[in-house]
C-alpha cells in the first residue's frame, strides 16, 4: 500500500470527519473509500460536482430538460449499435 498525504480545508476535513463517524469507518479508510468508488464511477464525481455547484449558487437543472438530452443521446446510441443476430 502506498501513503498520500491530502490537504483539506478546515470545512472539507470537518464533513469527511462527520461522514466517516456516521459510517462508523476512520477517516482514512472512508477517504480511501470515496476515491477508490470515485475512480471506479464516473456519475458519482459528477454528481457530487453537481451538488457542490448547487449548494455554492442555488441553480439546479430542469429535471425535465436533463431527463430528454439523457433520452436522446440513449436513442442516438442505440440507434448506432449494430442490429442483433438471429
């Protein structure tokens, strides 16, 4: 295993702490956690990019006008997907 050394502001350190006493894991393995999932998952560093951007401005996206772009760009990819063999 290797050692990384992270900096945190005084308030991100306070809601990891918060978060891994609610977990019941240290500070550390919950951390390691979180990158580890991160890396592993795409929408969970969005997602978490998108709350941090609405706790920062209030402004949140249409759920409606994200639900059709997620609709289309899913027609567009099935649509290019080779047709199934019978």
């Amino acid at each position: 295993m290797v050692e990384l050394t992270l900096t945190l502001s005084a308030e991100h350190l306070a809601l990891l702490r918060a978060a891994a006493d609610e977990a019941g894991e240290t500070i550390e393995a919950f951390a390691a956690r979180l990158i580890a999932n991160g890396l592993r998952y795409d929408e969970w560093a969005i997602t978490e990019a998108r709350l941090a951007e609405y706790d920062r401005t209030g402004v949140a996206e249409d759920a409606e006008v994200v639900f059709r772009e997620v609709r289309e760009q899913l027609k567009t990819r099935l649509a290019e997907r080779p047709a199934p063999a019978k």
